[in-house]
C-alpha cells in the first residue's frame, strides 16, 4: 500500500466512523428507499433472506422489514446500532462489519447496503459477502441522491458544496462514481458476475430546516471543523429561505434511490 493509499484509506474511515455521534439525528433525518428500487435489488434472488449490511439506524432495514422480507441487519457503530435496535426490535440486529460478517456460509440469498457500499474494504469485504450469500443471490447497494435534473435542487447543490452533496449524491454523479468502484475486486470478483444500475423516482416530505437536518448528517459535514459547518449550514438555510419551493412550511424533496447490483455466480 502506497503513502497516498494509506492517507485515502485513513480519510475514509474518519468520514465512515463519523456517524455515530449523529445516530438520533441520522435517523430522525434520513430518508427510507424507494420500494420499487428495493424491488429491483432483489429480483431474481432465490429466497428472501436478506442481509442489511452497514445498516446505521435501520432506515433500508425498516423498508425490507415493511415489505415482507426475512431481514437480518449488520451494523459496526454501536451507537447507530442502538437506535436500530430501538427502532426495530424485532428484527435481528449484530455488530459485524462488511470485512467481518456474523454469519454463517450461504445464510443469505441477498446482501443489500444502504448508502453504505462505498465506506467497504472490498479487498476484504468481498470473499466475505460471498461467503455469507448461497449461489445465485444477490448483492447491492442502493443510494439516495438528489434529482438535480430540478432547476432549484441543482442549485441547492451548487450552494451547499461537496461536503454536504457529495460524488455519490446526484445521479450523473452516482452513476460515473459507482460504474467500476465500490464492488467485490481481486479474490472475491470472480464469485460475481456483471454489474448493473438502475434508478427509481423518490421524495421525501421536508421543511427548510429538517432539510438543513438532514444534511448536517452527511459525513463530509460531521468531519468539518465547527465553525465551517455552521457558516455551510447558514449558506444552505439562507438559500432555502430565498427559493420560492422551499421558503413556506413543507415541500416534497425530489430524490433518486439508485442501485448498483450484481449477481454471486
């Protein structure tokens, strides 16, 4: 590993370790996904065991659970898990991690990860999934972007900056960023075929400042020095305040749940 993978890799687990110290917040704030993405992930998959892993506060556990599906949710942060648990306390819950699952081989017939895939170390992580999936299963992971393709979203976009609206978090973006990352490579591709990609309409009821909520639970925002994420946030309220579509009680927030999948052989 060179000097720059090392300081990547370093960076990466600050932005994924930052969660926990938001987990009320994340899960007040953050939005479910679209049942027909969820749908999509999972057509094909032999049985309906499902694995939610990286599962933060529950918000994809609770749609599987809602729809019928024998799910099972993987969580490292404890204090993200907590709240799942307290959300979900049906639903069986572990600590484990994406390079360490608690499971046993072949206990899934999918694998899906909720705005999770890309904190994964997928030099570990995918013998891993592959292990714990029966052959013919299903691994994806599904993200919520926004639809700049709305004049007043693109906009929002350009004003909060990357920090808050991430690489990931519009769909051109998304679909550049997870053409070739975020899945098994090495050992662990040769057990999955051919990725595919697929976007579904999404929206969630917000008001300016449950918006502003929201976005202050992004990682590149819960990392920033104190006084730079309140003078993002500040930015971001007042353009909310200014934008006829956002400046009067609720409005729906126009989204995109994307999904990137790819079937174990």
């Amino acid at each position: 590993m060179t000097a720059r993978d090392r300081t990547e890799q370093r960076e990466r687990e600050r932005h994924a370790s930052s969660f926990g110290a938001a987990a009320t917040a994340y899960a007040e704030h953050r939005p479910d996904y679209a049942r027909d993405a969820v749908r999509w992930a999972l057509e094909g998959a032999p049985g309906r065991r499902v694995l939610d892993l990286g599962a933060g506060t529950g918000k994809l556990t609770g749609t599987l659970a809602a729809m019928g599906f024998d799910v099972t949710a993987v969580e490292p942060d404890p204090a993200m898990l907590a709240e799942l648990r307290r959300s979900l306390p049906d639903v069986p819950a572990h600590r484990g991690s994406a390079e360490a699952i608690p499971l046993p081989d072949g206990g899934v017939d999918a694998v899906l990860a909720g705005n999770a895939m890309h904190w994964f170390d997928m030099a570990v992580a995918g013998p891993e999934i592959a292990r714990v999936l029966t052959p013919g299963s299903t691994l994806a992971g599904l993200w919520n972007t926004l639809d700049d393709r709305v004049g007043w979203v693109a906009e929002l976009a350009r004003v909060a900056g990357g920090a808050a609206i991430g690489p990931r978090d519009t769909p051109d973006s998304w679909r550049i960023e997870t053409a070739t990352a975020y899945l098994p490579r090495g050992g662990g591709a040769v057990a999955f075929g051919s990725p595919e990609q697929a976007e579904f309409r999404h929206a969630q009821r917000r008001t300016a400042d449950s918006l502003v909520a929201t976005l202050a639970t992004r990682a590149g925002m819960l990392v920033m020095p104190a006084p730079q994420r309140e003078a993002t946030l500040d930015r971001i309220r007042a353009f909310l305040a200014d934008t006829p579509q956002t400046a009067h009680g609720e409005f729906s927030l126009p989204m995109l749940t994307c999904v990137l999948r790819v079937r174990r052989r």
